[in-house]
C-alpha cells in the first residue's frame, strides 16, 4: 500500500510551471530514426519464417497456420520489449520520487531521443505485419484499431505540451505484459506447455496487466483528458477513452481465461 501511495502522491503533484520542450524539439532526427527501426522491425518479421524453417526445419513444420502466422511478430517484438521495458520502469522510478517539480523534472532527452524512434517504429512494423492481417483475414479489428490509435497518439505526445513527458514512462512500462505473455507463449510453442515457469509467466501478466493497463492507464489517461495539459492535445485527448476502453476490455478477456485456466468454469 506504500507503494501506491507514493505512486497516487506523484500523480497529484502541480504540473511544471516552466517552459518545457515538445518532444519533436528534443527528437529532430525522429521521422529518419523511426524509419530506419521500422525498416529492421519489418524486415525481421519478414525473414522469420526464413530464419526457422533454416534453423529448426523440423519444430516449425509441425506448427500450425496460425501459429506460423503468429511466431514472426511475437518472436520479433522480444527485441523490442527488452528494449523499451528496462528504460520505462527506470524513468517511470525517477519520475515518482521527486516530491515536487518546483526544482526541475528528470532530464527525459535520452528517453526521447533513443527510445521514442523505436516505439513508433515497432507500432508501425507490428501494425504492417500482425494487426493488418489480423483484421483483413482473422476478423480480430481490435489490434489495428489500438495500434492506428496508439500511431495517431504520437502526434500529440510529439507535438503537443513538452510537461507531457513526463506520463511516458507510465505508457511504456505497459509493455512489460508483452514481455510475459511473449515468453509464456514462445515457451509453449517450444513444447514447454505444462512447465511452472509457464503458468507463473501467465498469472505475472495477469497481475501487470491489471496494475499497468488496468489501474494505472485510467488514472493516467483520466488526469490528462481533465488536465490543461489534455485540452491543449485539441481533439487527439479523445484519443485516450477508446484505448483505455481497449485495456478494459482485455482485461475482461484475461478475467475469463484465467477463470477457464484454473477451473472457474467461466464461458468464453
């Protein structure tokens, strides 16, 4: 309970009353380095397969339609979540124990420099790759319409109030669901299945999810909508409600997997 206090303490801080940068001012060179991460995320997703059928010819023969569909964007996005993970627990730590910021805020340059190319480009490679085709030929419409928003939230983030920076690392730090439920699923497609390390991969991201994208995603999406901060975004702060809709909606989905998982007997 100390925690959150400390985590809903630096939520009610005043806002920085000093000039701070847009995050295109800190990130010149951001349309060429996230082109240039798009180029690698995509191309890695491509030659997947490739790499697989070379290396494990065996193992990915046996994998379904679906699975071989599935494994290039899931392999592929572990590069990009141990990247960006580590980076938004750091900034996300740094930026809840200063108690006010009356003597300055935590120096985010590298963060936007390094760290906002690379999740733009995966977005956008993982939109190409996974979400696409997952509307046009699965009927699943809710990956490409979280990542056209969560594309299209860049504009604001980029462009809108700097003193915004400082909710970033609340959004990034999201991934580190990806993170498990990635290693929970490679791990079964290796046929690891039935091991512990799987189940206990599976409960963590329920857990994350539902501190991360649950709880904090609402509290830090409804203090921007509210915030003068969040009128100033113009019409892309109404961006925020239909994802966080999104999040409340996986959430649901995983409440009735983990029910069917460990004998709740709940319907999907």
């Amino acid at each position: 309970m100390d925690a959150f206090r400390i985590y809903v303490r630096a939520l009610q801080r005043d806002p920085p009353t000093f000039p701070v940068p847009r995050g295109i001012d800190a990130v010149p060179g951001f349309f060429k380095d996230c082109a240039i991460w798009t180029v690698f995320f995509t191309g890695l997703m491509l030659l997947a397969p490739r790499m697989a059928k070379t290396f494990a010819p065996s193992w990915y023969k046996q994998l379904d339609s679906r699975k071989k569909a599935e494994f290039p964007p899931y392999a592929v996005s572990m590069i990009h979540h141990v990247i960006v993970v580590p980076y938004g627990w750091y900034y996300f730590f740094q930026d809840i124990i200063i108690p006010s910021y009356s003597n300055g805020m935590v120096d985010y340059s590298h963060f936007l420099e390094f760290l906002t190319p690379i999740l733009g480009a995966f977005v956008v490679a993982d939109t190409l790759c996974y979400a696409l085709p997952e509307s046009v030929f699965h009927n699943h419409h809710e990956y490409l319409i979280h990542h056209v928003l969560a594309i299209l939230l860049f504009v604001p983030c980029l462009y809108g109030p700097g003193a915004l920076v400082r909710y970033y690392p609340h959004l990034v730090i999201c991934e580190t669901t990806n993170l498990l439920f990635n290693i929970a699923w490679l791990l079964r497609l290796a046929g690891y299945r039935t091991s512990p390390v799987v189940t206990i991969c599976e409960v963590l991201f329920a857990i994350v999810f539902f501190f991360t994208r649950f709880v904090n995603l609402t509290i830090v999406f409804a203090k921007i909508f509210l915030s003068e901060e969040g009128l100033a975004m113009g019409p892309f702060r109404y961006l925020l409600p239909p994802i966080l809709i999104l999040q409340w909606y996986w959430m649901w989905k995983i409440v009735q997997a983990l029910l069917r998982k460990f004998g709740g007997g709940a319907s999907s």
